[in-house]
C-alpha cells in the first residue's frame, strides 16, 4: 500500500549529503558487565563499520524545543528527515560534523519518510 503522503519530491530540493556509519561490536568477548563497577567488560570495539553515502534533509531544532527536551537536545542537535531505514546507535556525518541516531519517528504508515533525532558527537577534519 502506498503512503497516504509522499512528501519525496518536495524535500528532493532541501536534501544534502550525508554518511550513515553502521558497525557490529566484537562479541568475541562477551564477559558481562561487572558486578561492582557496572561496566562492561567485554570488547567495546566496533567492527566492521559500513559506510553508506545518502541524501536527506538535516533540520536544527528550534530554542523552544531545546528548551522544553529538559537538557536532552542542544543546539548541536539535529533532527535528520530520510527515507531509508537506519539503526538506533549509527553514526552521521554531515559537514564535519558526526552525530549518533538516537531516536526515529516512523511515519512510514502516513508518508515516505522517517524522522530521525541525532546527537552531536564529535566535530572532526
């Protein structure tokens, strides 16, 4: 069944690239966590890590939004609209920047798009 709002020609002229990093951590190492810190003691390291280079509209968030998420937006923050599928965890890169997929709002049943929250990781180049 077809999207009951296909949105795909008009965010065409708002699309810029990006690089969605996906990666698998090494379970060669599955210790667990310890029981007294807390931490993880299995291996950490992502492997792996597959690049895809795509096209999708990055969106800051306004003041009003920062301010009412309760310290869990910043401006750094951005909100990625995309029409493929991406997992909670992967990394974007859009000018120099690289942000972590935190969240998605799936409008898949009403339109051609997902809506994606992204945190600010690192500034990098």
């Amino acid at each position: 069944m077809a999207p009951l709002f296909e949105f795909g020609d008009m965010l065409q002229d708002y699309e810029t690239d990006i690089q969605i990093i996906t990666t698998e951590n090494d379970k060669s190492n599955n210790g667990g966590y310890d029981e007294e810190t807390g931490e993880w003691k299995g291996n950490k390291t992502p492997i792996n890590p597959k690049p895809i280079e795509a096209r999708g509209v990055m969106l800051p968030y306004s003041a009003n939004e920062i301010y009412q998420s309760g310290g869990r937006l910043t401006q750094q923050s951005r909100q990625l609209i995309i029409n493929m599928d991406i997992p909670s965890k992967a990394e974007v890169v859009h000018d120099n920047q690289k942000y972590s997929v935190e969240s998605k709002t799936g409008y898949e049943g009403f339109a051609d798009f997902s809506q994606y929250e992204l945190k600010w990781v690192s500034a990098f180049g």
